[in-house]
C-alpha cells in the first residue's frame, strides 16, 4: 500500500478515536501550486478536544507509521492546530474558526470526502 495512503488512514484513524468531527480529506493532486498531495480538515469542540485530537493523532502517526510531523503550530491556544506530514497536512479547527476560514472553499476544485463520525 502506498505509504501517503497509510499515512491518511493513521491520521483519520487517530481523528477519530479522540472523537474529531466534520472530517474532510482534500486531495490536492491535481491543483497546481498546492503545497501538499492531501489536506485533512476536522473539528473539536473546544481547545482541550483541540489538543487530545492532536496527541492521539501524533501518538497513532508515530505508534503505526514511525513518522513525526515536520511542523506543528497552534498548540498554544489550541483553535486551530496543523501538523504538517509533508504530502498529508492535517488542520484542527474549533467550529468558529473553521467556519470562519472556510479552508474547504479555497479548495472548492479538488475532490473532496466527508468522512464519517464514529460515534
């Protein structure tokens, strides 16, 4: 299996668990420019779920895959988190944040997937 689609599936997996919702995968792979292959959006309710979604998805990457992000930003307040795994960047937003950002709509030309909540 290709190493970008494991990579996905840990870090959905790892989303989900910690009980991440609204997840969407962007596949960039056909927009010129675009700084990675896949963009995985998501949401927590508040900056402790912020947080936990962000450890347990690090904790799954590094557990299954022996992989660290290169870059991770947004800790300290936890509304908006991205860990940066080079072809996969994943964004953890509060809801407002997200709205506000609408990230998905900059993208509206790539193929994206809803992903299901687990719980």
């Amino acid at each position: 299996m290709n190493r970008t689609k494991l990579l996905i599936d840990a870090i959905v997996k790892g989303l989900q668990e910690k009980k991440g919702h609204n997840i969407v995968l962007v596949d960039l792979r056909e927009i010129s420019g675009a700084i990675c292959q896949y963009m995985i959006i998501c949401e927590g309710n508040n900056p402790i779920q912020v947080s936990a979604l962000t450890d347990f998805t690090r904790d799954a990457v590094n557990s299954e895959l022996k992989e660290k992000p290169v870059f991770v930003d947004g800790l300290r307040n936890a509304q908006w988190v991205v860990l940066d795994y080079g072809t996969v960047i994943v964004h953890i937003f509060l809801p407002k944040i997200r709205s506000f950002y609408r990230l998905e709509n900059l993208w509206e030309d790539s193929k994206m997937t809803l992903i299901p909540d687990i719980y």
